[in-house]
C-alpha cells in the first residue's frame, strides 16, 4: 500500500505543472495586442466625441470660453431650434436635395451602367472617364463648375441663350436656382461611383436568364424591368443606404461655391451646423443641431431597412 502511494507522488511530482502563458494564452494576447490600437482610437475618435456632444447638446457653451464656461441649460437648445428660422430653412433644403439627388443619382447611374456593360465599345474608358469625378478635389471641382455656371459668361448660359432663352437662372447666384445648381454637382460628382457598383452588380447576373427571356420574346425593356431590377436589388439597397447618409453629410461643395447663399438658399444642416459651431462659437446649440441630423439619419436609413426587408420577405 505504502508502495502504491509512494508511486502516485513520485508519477505526479514527475508530471510537468501547467504553465500559465501556454500557447492559447499567448495567441489570445498577441490579438489584444493586435486590436488595442483601434480599440483605443474607435474609444478617442468616435465613441467619446459622440458621448460629448450629446451631453453638450443640453448645455450653454461659447467655445471660446473654454470648458469652464459650459452651463447646463436641458432641453432649451431643442425648444430654440423648431423655432429658428435658419435651421428651418437648412432643414428644408436638406430635405428636398435627399429627396432629389438619392432616386434621380440612382436611376441616372443604374442606366448608364446597364448601357456601358451591354451596348457600348471601349467600356473600360467610359467606366474610368465617369469615376474621374469621384476622386478629383472638391476644390477643382468646384472651381470648374462656378466657371461653367456663371450668369453671364459661362458656357451653361451662353448656349441656353442661343437656343431661345434670353433670361436664363443665374444658377449659384440665384435664390431659387442655387440648390438646385449644387445638386446638378452633387449627382455628377457621384455618379461614377454608383455606375462602378451597379456594373459589379450587373456582372454577378446570369447572361442564361436574358437568353430564356430571348427565346420567350421579352424584348430589352421587359428584361431591364422583370430581370435587371429585381435582381440588383441588394445593391440598389446598399447604395440608397449609403446616398442618403452622404447626402444628409453635403458640405464641402456648398462651402466652396455658395458659402450657404444666396441669403441660406443652398444652406444645409451640416453647414448650419458649421456656422453655430465655428463661426460663432455656440457649441451646445450646433451639438444640439448635430443631434437631431443623426436622429433623422438613423430614421430615415431604419425606414428604408424595414422597407427593404418586407420586400424580400415577400
């Protein structure tokens, strides 16, 4: 008996201990490693501004006044902005430029990629001459289109008046035209990304199911409508997701060619938001305006989720 236990103390002092950094430990820390510093930069760059913004959203504060000026002040910020007429404005605009530029960008770029994809020669140029746009500065961009819609002078005008029009808008300079002349921009900008993504689409379909609509007689049009469509679905969905969130985003084209004028006709929320925030210093009224923008982003992208879900479902 004795033996027998003098055996098992010897066999376990024998056994080697477990360590504690064996080898998952070791590939379990090599990955916090690994992702800490987008942790760490999500956590500084995102996660906290958005928590301080919707706290200052409810408070008084000159930005020039530096932290120690923040005043509490709860929901007045909120209660001012249904009454400012500015923001009213703004909000209008922005309505009517996503309700504009989303299905008109989209419908334009879902037939420009069918027609570059099936009917048109040297494909592979149409498709880098249309996404040209997309990656070139806001800057020259902007710079080229002042030039092209000046009231006078430029060659938009010009050649509406020699086609009959003697008083033709005077487009950016012009209280009714300038936000219409910013989504003119806006859709050419973007187009050619649309069309990239549409023609990937357009790519994953089957060439088979056109040659049976062939064969049954359903000539371009019926194809496009009962084929085309229902099957870029998905990527319909991905784009008006993405387009209405930038388009709620627009400022940098309307800083540069408009400055929000004439008299706020092209101002919208991000550049109101601007304007509260850093030409005046009214922080908490801006955070407040910045909040209500990302309630409206997050309802309007939710709605087009649910939407888009009943229709796959049925």
């Amino acid at each position: 008996m004795r033996e027998t236990i003098d055996l098992k103390s010897a066999a376990s002092s024998a056994s080697p201990s477990k360590k504690f950094w064996n080898r998952k430990r070791r590939e379990n820390l090599a990955g916090w490693l690994f992702v800490t510093p987008e942790v760490i930069g999500m956590l500084l760059f995102s996660v906290f501004p958005l928590v301080f913004s919707l706290f200052l959203s409810f408070t008084k504060w000159n930005l020039v006044g530096g932290l120690s000026d923040i005043e509490f002040i709860g929901l007045d910020n909120f209660k001012a902005l249904f009454t400012d007429s500015q923001f009213l404005k703004a909000l209008r605009n922005n309505v009517m430029f996503t309700a504009i530029v989303v299905p008109g960008g989209l419908i334009i770029s879902l037939i420009m990629a069918v027609l570059i994809q099936s009917r048109v020669f040297l494909r592979s140029y149409f498709k880098i001459a249309f996404f040209i746009p997309y990656i070139c500065s806001t800057v020259a961009i902007a710079a080229i289109w002042s030039a092209l819609f000046h009231p006078s002078k430029g060659p938009i005008n010009q050649m509406l008046m020699q086609i009959g029009f003697m008083d033709p808008p005077k487009w950016l300079v012009d209280t009714t035209y300038a936000i219409f002349a910013i989504m003119i921009i806006y859709v050419w900008q973007i187009i050619g990304y649309k069309i990239i993504i549409f023609i990937s689409g357009l790519a994953g379909i089957s060439n088979e199911l056109y040659e049976s609509a062939n064969i049954d007689g359903a000539n371009g049009l019926k194809q496009f409508w009962y084929i085309t469509i229902p099957l870029l679905g998905p990527t319909t969905f991905f784009l008006t997701i993405t387009s209405i969130i930038t388009s709620f985003k627009v400022f940098d084209i309307i800083k540069f060619l408009t400055d929000g004028g004439p008299n706020y006709a092209s101002t919208v929320i991000v550049y109101q938001i601007y304007l509260e925030g850093f030409q005046r210093f009214n922080m908490g009224y801006a955070s407040a305006m910045s909040l209500v923008l990302f309630l409206m982003i997050v309802l309007v992208t939710s709605l087009t989720w649910i939407f888009q879900s009943k229709k796959t479902h049925y």
